[in-house]
C-alpha cells in the first residue's frame, strides 16, 4: 500500500499530524514546505524528491529504498540498518 501526500498536507513544515495508516511506501516528492519526516516504523520506501527545505531524514528502521534527488537541504544520511538503493542526486547545498 502507498501513500502519497500533497503540499497543502504539510503544516508549519511537518507532516507529523497525518496517519499514513498501513502505508509501505510514501512519497512526499515536490512537497517544498517540507522541512522534517515523522520517524515511520513500517515504512520501506521513501519518495521525497525536490523537498528543497528537507534538512535532515529520520532514522527508519526498515526503509530499504530512498529517492530524495533535489532535497537541496540534505548535507547527510543516517546509517539505515536495511537499505539496498539511494539516490540523492544534487542533495548537498
């Protein structure tokens, strides 16, 4: 099951408030308001591309996949136990 949330869902720069319910894949991309990501524990993968104001990504404890090209914000990543790929393309300021 996937979840996909929108720009008008982030508030004050979270999406904390949202219950993603049983979601095993987000994708938040272009969500430019963006600042953190809730610490999802069923999460396997992650959409976040062209979230320009993320600056830092949780600790997810079973995320395998990744995608945060153009998070302009992002200078570093956790050490996530279960990932495979990774793709932050142009993720440092």
């Amino acid at each position: 099951m996937s979840f996909t949330i929108t720009p008008n869902m982030v508030i004050n720069g979270k999406i904390d408030h949202i219950d993603i319910g049983d979601a095993k894949h987000v994708d938040c991309s272009d969500c430019t308001e963006l600042i953190e990501l809730p610490n999802w524990p069923n999460v396997y993968i992650v959409y976040c591309s062209g979230c320009t104001k993320l600056i830092k990504l949780p600790d997810w404890p079973i995320v395998e996949i990744v995608h945060c090209p153009k998070c302009t914000g992002l200078i570093e990543l956790p050490n996530w136990p279960n990932i495979t790929h990774v793709d932050c393309d142009k993720c440092t300021k």
